[in-house]
C-alpha cells in the first residue's frame, strides 16, 4: 500500500491473564492505536516526509505469535491453505476456537493526522538524510540481495580481527573521502552554530534556591533568573563531570546526587567513589530488561521501576543509568541482555512503564543508548558507523525511545514558594503538579552514518527535543579515548544539543573543560544547564529541601580505606628506600691473598 515497505504482520497490542487454573478463562481488553499501523515516507508530504496512514484494509487478529497472525489472516482472506506459514497450519484458531479476526478499512490515505507527536510539537519530517551510502545495498522485505555470499557482499572476512558480531561476520569496504573527514571531524551538523558571541549572564547576584524551581513549567521566566546566578566555573564542571553524578552548585544551593549504573538494579556504587560504605550497598539485582520482556508484563514492569526508586531511595541514588530500550539487532550484539526485545512496540511499551514505576518515587532514569547501538565491538577509538535509511530509524530504532517519553507523565508534590511584592517568600502552599516521568536519556558510542550519535544534531536537537519535545537531561555514555584521544567532544556534545559528558574526572589538557575559553558556547551552556537542573529538581535529589537549606557535603567512609593503603604504601617504599641505601653504603673487607705468607687487607 501506498509504495511504503511493510511488514506483514505487526504487534500493536497484548495483555496477560492472571495465572488460570486448568479450565479456567479471562476476558482482557486490548486496545489499538492507529498510530502503531502507521508507515513512515520518506518522500511524503511533497518529499519532506512524515508517517502516513495508507488507505486499504487492515486485519486485526489475536494470536500467540507473529506465525499464527499471519495464518489466521490469510484464512480470513480465503487463501489457499498451502501457502500458510510452513509448519504453523495448525496454529489457526485461538484456545477457544475462535479465529477472532477483525478488519478495519482506512478510505484515503491520511498524511496528516500523525505529523506531530503530540500537540504543540515540531512537524515531524526527514532528519537523517546523511545516514546511507549512495553504493550500498540495503537489506529490506522485498531485496534479500545483501545476504548474498553469506552477508558478505562487500568483501572476505577480515583476518585482522574476527571478533565482529554483526551478523557473526566481517567484513572489508572501502571508506571514501567524504566519510573519513567526517569521521575524523567533530561536526555535530548544527547549521545554526556561529563564532556569534551573545551576552549571557553568568555569577549575578541573587537569593534563588534550585528547590524554588520544583514543579515550575519548563519555560518559567523564573528559570532565567536562576540561571544568571550560576558561575562559569561551575557549569564548565556540571558540563564536563557528571559521571555518576551531578555536581554540586553553591550559587543555586544544588546538592551533589548520584547517579548510577544499571539497568538490572543499581550496581557500581562503590567503584565509583559515590557512596559511603553501609549505605550503598543496600541495592537489589533485579530481572534484566531481557527477562522482563518475556513476562510480556506492564505492571511488573512498572513496579520493578519502582522497586529500582526505592532503592535509589535508600541508597541516596537519584539516577538510573537505565533501563536500555535499543533492539535487539542480532543474536550477538553485547548488550542484547539489557535491551528488551527486537520487537519496537513491546519495547517501547515496557519502557514507557518501567521508567514511569521509578519516577512515581523520584528517580529519573537514562533510557539507552540512544540510539542504533547493536554492538559493542570496535565501538572505542573512533566509533562504530552504523548506516541505515530514515524509516529503518524511525520505525525500528527510534519508536521505543519516542514511546517512552511521549506522553508519559506523573505527579509531584512541592511547596510552592509565596512571595510579597519585594520578591521575599512569606511562606508556602502545598501543591501538585504533573510533570515528565522520562527526563534523562544517554547516547551511545556508535556513530549513525558517520557522525557520533552523542554529537548528532539531528538526532538529539531536531528528533529528540523538537519532535518530541524533550527537556531533560541528555549524558553521554562513557567517554572513550582514555590516552588515544577521545572522538566524544565536549563542544560536539554542546552543538547537537547534548548536556554532559559521563567523565569522573576533567581529562580535557589535565585541567578539565573551561568554557570560559568558548564564548560562542556559553548559551549551549547555559540551556545545557536549564535541562540538567530540570530534571533534578523534579527528583528525590531534592527532598528535605526547602528556600535557605543548605547543601554540606558529607565524608565517603570509603576514602579511609584507601588513606590506609597510601599510608601503608608511603611507609613501605620509606622502609625498602632505607634498606637499599645502608647496602649500597656499608663498608666491605677486601682480602687480598698474594702467598701464603703475606696477606693485604683494604677497608
């Protein structure tokens, strides 16, 4: 229909029974969206593309898999039997014996109703124009040519190195000029980056507290006010280490929170320095997104999102670096165990949920890696280059991601501030307000074409935030480089609308980043800031603050430990210096025997 690819049959709905004793039955609802028959075009809307509706028939079935749905609606179609998927004739009925198939009728295509995600959003158009090779040959339902001599249409196996899991095999192509400067470039591909140095404020003098913020819209004019307080020493420290944490801010009284990593529970505490020794190590390991998935559950995914807040709760972790809603691109991918399913829908759903349970409790969690990380294979140095066309992106890739943060929501509680007409607060209201439950993503090591998804414009400013109209909070994944020079750029990161780099420490020429030095950043700067500080207000990283209460930083126990170790260390290499230089400046006897009868001695 309509010239789009489709797949034949696709998952727009399921629902779980309670456990049934033998015999017994349930009736469940399961309810449809026609966003989810949806195609993407990309030569739509006089070729800027968007999802379309096709006009014609779509079959609406029940079933256990995606084999018996295709039976069952070809049945209903009156094909012949013979060509029923083979070794699944049987599978055409339900339990009940019935064939339970509907069919809904789309009259005209309808180009329209599906151009937003959600009201008030930016027009969703082609953004990942760059993303193919004009000579490559790419795999879809209708050419299985690029299977062609066992995947290996480009080349031989590679005997450099064999350890590639795409497909379980390697292989060889040539890279062009035009991809090679890119790779060794770090353009982000903002076409509205200028050397435009504007006047921001940064330092000014004030009395707002982070706390203030809570529950305040986005786009509250008090937001400026607050952001005018901080100092460029401080947000060139949020911007540049924010690994495992956040960092502390005393123009704005921000605490230090921790984040950590996950997804199946929260894990890493005392590596990574976050933690006091008897407080961190109260986490439970929970099921992998892997597991869950095949519950096929939404509630429990749900209440493991909570469960995972309430130990972020008694840990004093207000991050999650999870849960991974990526696809399951193959069987060898080496994050396979974190991701849910290769399946889009069942993903994003389970995502949406889990992420929701946590932040029912105050934990905003880093959905990853986003997005097209399907190995993690020759991800270091310069970055794995992942090509793929725009609906491949759209409706594989990226529908779990937007279905995770589109519309989803929960309530907080805040005091609200009440102030005199000099600005001073004369006490408080208590009051609810309904906020994002998805504010924080990470990116991914890999590339999409050749550009850095962290550092990708199109991805995270034009998808990510207009599209979708994400405010939250956007880290990088680990930075990578460690002594080979890193292709993760701060500026990069900056420029395609990205917040922070996941770094413990400044690395950028041994003194950390300085975005005093890069004028024309400082309003990327600034709105980096807006979106961190966004998403920890509205998180348990706030609770027990109110106006004038200050953050005082407390002692990691742990560190006393590692003092004992330096001061058992300092005391060995004194003892072993000690030693070595009484043996090399003691005295010795030399004898001398010339004959039996004369013997000289030298001291």
């Amino acid at each position: 229909m309509g010239g789009v690819e489709k797949s034949s049959v696709l998952l727009v709905g399921f629902a779980k029974t309670a456990s049934l004793a033998p015999g017994a039955s349930e009736t469940v609802t399961v309810s449809v969206s026609l966003k989810d028959l949806t195609s993407y075009d990309v030569n739509a809307n006089d070729g800027k593309g968007g999802y379309v509706l096709d006009a014609g028939n779509y079959y609406i079935t029940a079933a256990s898999n995606a084999h018996e749905a295709i039976n069952l609606i070809l049945l209903e179609k009156a094909i012949d039997a013979s060509k029923l998927v083979a070794g699944k004739q049987d599978d055409t009925s339900s339990p009940a014996g019935e064939k339970m198939v509907g069919l809904y009728v789309q009259t005209t295509a309808d180009y329209t109703s599906y151009s937003v995600a959600a009201e008030g959003l930016q027009t969703i158009q082609n953004q990942f124009t760059n993303t193919t090779l004009d000579d490559a040959v790419y795999l879809s339902r209708s050419d299985w040519s690029v299977m062609e001599n066992n995947g290996l249409r480009y080349g031989t196996v590679s005997s450099a190195n064999s350890r590639a899991e795409v497909g379980g095999k390697q292989f060889q192509k040539a890279v062009t000029d035009f991809i090679k400067k890119i790779l060794e470039s770090e353009d982000s591909l903002n076409p509205n980056l200028t050397n435009e140095v504007k006047n921001v404020v940064f330092g000014k003098e004030g009395d707002l507290d982070l706390i203030d913020l809570r529950g305040l819209p986005y786009d509250d004019p008090l937001w400026d006010k607050l952001l005018d307080q901080i100092t460029l020493e401080e947000l060139s420290k949020l911007i540049d280490e924010c690994g495992y944490c956040s960092p502390e801010m005393k123009s704005i009284n921000k605490p230090k929170v921790t984040d950590l990593d996950g997804p199946a529970g929260l894990n890493d505490i005392i590596a990574h320095g976050s933690m006091p020794i008897g407080e961190g190590l109260q986490a439970m390991t929970w099921p992998t997104q892997y597991m869950l998935a095949c519950a096929w559950n939404v509630q429990l995914a749900e209440d493991m999102g909570r469960g995972i807040a309430e130990d972020g709760l008694y840990s004093k972790t207000c991050g999650w670096y999870g849960p991974g809603i990526n696809i399951h691109r193959t069987p060898f991918a080496g994050r396979n165990f974190e991701y849910y399913s290769e399946d889009a829908f069942l993903s994003g759903v389970l995502g949406k949920a889990e992420v929701n349970g946590a932040a029912q409790k105050g934990m905003y969690a880093f959905i990853k890696h986003f997005a097209l990380n399907d190995q993690e294979t020759h991800r270091d140095e310069r970055g794995l280059a992942t090509f793929a066309d725009e609906q491949t992106i759209r409706e594989i890739y990226l529908k779990p991601f937007e279905m995770t943060i589109v519309g989803n929501t929960v309530e907080i509680n805040y005091n609200k501030a009440e102030r005199n007409e000099d600005g001073k607060i004369t006490g408080y209201t208590w009051e609810t307000a309904t906020v994002p439950a998805a504010t924080a993503v990470m990116t991914s090591f890999n590339r999409i074409g050749a550009t850095w998804a962290g550092g990708h414009y199109y991805l995270i400013t034009e998808v990510l935030r207009g599209e979708w109209g994400f405010n939250g909070f956007v880290l990088t994944d680990y930075e990578v480089g460690r002594g080979k020079g890193s292709y993760m750029g701060t500026l990069q990161t900056l420029g395609a609308g990205g917040d922070a780099k996941l770094k413990t420490v400044g690395m950028d020429a041994l003194f950390g980043f300085d975005i005093s030095k890069y004028p024309e950043y400082q309003e990327l700067g600034r709105e980096a800031a807006h979106h961190i500080l966004y998403t920890v207000v509205n998180s348990a990283g706030m609770n027990g603050f109110v106006h004038g209460v200050e953050y005082v930083k407390g002692f990691a126990y742990y560190k006393l430990i590692l003092i004992g170790w330096d001061i058992l260390a300092v005391v060995g290499l004194a003892w072993m210096s000690i030693v070595l230089v009484r043996r090399i400046r003691k005295p010795k006897n030399i004898i001398w025997v010339v004959d039996d009868n004369l013997e000289i001695e030298f001291v």
